[in-house]
C-alpha cells in the first residue's frame, strides 16, 4: 500500500511539472537553444503565484495568469538580449536569471512564502468535493487526488494548445528557425522574431508550472528553480527513449508528459530504496547523460554490426 501511495504520489507530482517539461522542450529541441532562464522564470511564476495569494488574497486562477504574462516578459529579454545585442545564448540565458533572483526577492519581500491557511487551487478544489471522511479515504489521498487532476487538466490543455499553435504560420517558422535559421531568413522571414516569441512562450509556461507547482506544494521559494532544468531534461529524454520513433507532433508532447511521471515515479523508487536525498541531483545528472548517450551508442553499436557483416 505505501509503494501504491508512492507511485500515486509522483504521478500527481509528474503531472504538474508536464507544462515546465514542455517549456525547456521548445528551447531544447524545437529552437536549438541553451536557454537557463528558465531557473530564473520558473521561481518568478512561484513568487507571484504565492503574492497573490497570500500577501494580495487573489484569486489563485488569476495568479496563472499573471506568471504566465511574466515569464513571457522574462522570455523576451533574454530573446532580446541574444538577437539585438549579440550576446551568446547561453550568457544571455544566465544574465537574465541572475537578474531574476533580485526581482523574485523583491516580489515576495522575503526568501520564501507559505500558502498554508491561505485560499489556494487545491482548497478551492477541495471545498466543492465530499470531505475524505466522507469518501472514506485518507485526506492525503484526497489531497494527491486533486493534484493530480489539476496537473492532467493543465497538462492536456497544454498538449492541445501547443500541437495547435505549432501548426500555425509563426509556430511553423519558430520550427523552422531552430532547424535552419540562415534557409528561413532566406525566405524572408524575422527569425529575430521567431527567436524572441520562442522565448517567450517557453518561458511563459515554465513560469506558469512554477506557479502551479507552488500552488500545489504550498510554498514558494526564491531558490525553488535552481537546477530545475535537468529535471526538465530529464523528463524529455525519457519520453523520448521510450517513444524514439515517434513522427507525429503531439505524440511527442504526449510523451514529455509520460517522460516527466516516469522520472518522478523512478525517483520515489529510488528514494523508497534508501538513497540519500543528498544524492538525487547527482542520479538525474547521470539519468540524463545516460539518455542522452542511448542514441550515440545504439548508433556505433549499428556501424559495428555493418563493418561486421561486411567482413
């Protein structure tokens, strides 16, 4: 029964971090590019989720929102950054993260907030359920019930609108940009632009799961997004080990959401059999490394068995 709550428990936890997993996607693999904003954008979506709830006594719906708006605003400066002043990528990225912790701290006027006894998702959820006494169920399970509806909810939603836009003209030359930006601006098209907006809504959603997140684990924190983006890394490999043949569009968004429980499930396991919490960010760095090899090795192991069958 505890490894059943376990496995219950990180797929409600898998689930509401999909939307951050889809965010790094779109500058990963879809723009071709190493952006580490997202640590930043992702504790900005938590701080302002956590201000308008407690510090405001907003509607927390109304806090997505807002995180989302933010982190597209995040986004574009790095875009910004990259494209107007010709600053690496990847100094860029970290620029505009180093210059987020400042405004998260400013945001929440501390280095962490507690939703606890506060209006929040979950509550607002809870209080239109049975109460788990009347459902005959633990409130932990109630409770990890709701997560993991809202994560599906926003996950799918996510999946729909994204297969949707990327179809689009500008989703389609954002495509088309990370795989040849110099053939796309012989077309005549801005890829400064289609860097930009790229950008902005990877970062829009990853600020949008951190504030889904806090909301879910009733805390935020300013650190909260350091070293999140192995984790987003993590969950798009697995998908795409599992699904290494998958063509279709949404196949492979779907399969980012599958990677991201399956990484959260392997993590419980691990955590279940003793490994020391210390250690975790070491077992994704090799979980990642070790998916990101599987296709290098498959590939050598392939032109060995050819040199052999031509002998």
């Amino acid at each position: 029964m505890d490894l059943l709550l376990s496995v219950y428990g990180a797929t409600a936890q898998g689930l509401t971090w999909t939307i951050f997993a889809m965010g790094v996607f779109i500058t990963f693999r879809i723009l071709n590019y190493a952006d580490l904003t997202c640590e930043g954008s992702f504790a900005l979506g938590g701080s302002i989720s956590s201000v308008f709830v407690v510090g405001l006594k907003l509607n927390p719906y109304l806090s997505l929102l807002v995180a989302f708006i933010a982190g597209m605003a995040a986004g574009s400066v790095t875009g910004f950054l990259h494209t107007k002043l010709k600053i690496p990528s990847i100094l860029s990225g970290i620029l505009t993260m180093f210059g987020l912790y400042s405004i998260n701290l400013r945001i929440m006027g501390q280095p962490n907030t507690s939703l606890i006894g506060n209006r929040s998702l979950i509550s607002m959820i809870k209080d239109k359920l049975p109460t788990a006494a009347e459902l005959g169920v633990k409130d932990i399970v109630l409770q990890t019930g709701v997560i993991l509806t809202i994560g599906l909810t926003f996950s799918l939603i996510a999946i729909a609108v994204l297969y949707w836009f990327f179809g689009t003209e500008i989703g389609s030359c954002i495509r088309a940009t990370g795989n040849n930006d110099t053939m796309v601006r012989a077309q005549g098209v801005n890829t400064d632009m289609t860097k930009i907006a790229g950008l902005s809504l990877s970062n829009g959603l990853i600020a949008l799961a951190g504030a889904l997140v806090t909301q879910t684990q009733g805390y935020a924190d300013v650190g909260m997004g350091q070293g999140v983006i192995v984790i987003g890394l993590a969950s798009i490999v697995i998908g795409e080990v599992l699904f290494f043949k998958a063509k279709n569009f949404a196949l492979k968004l779907l399969s980012i959401m599958l990677g991201s429980v399956i990484y959260r499930i392997i993590i419980a396991l691990i955590l279940r059999l003793g490994l020391d919490t210390n250690d975790m960010k070491l077992f994704t760095a090799m979980v990642v490394a070790l998916a990101l090899s599987i296709p290098t090795i498959l590939k050598n192991k392939l032109l060995f068995a050819r040199k052999e069958v031509q002998k």
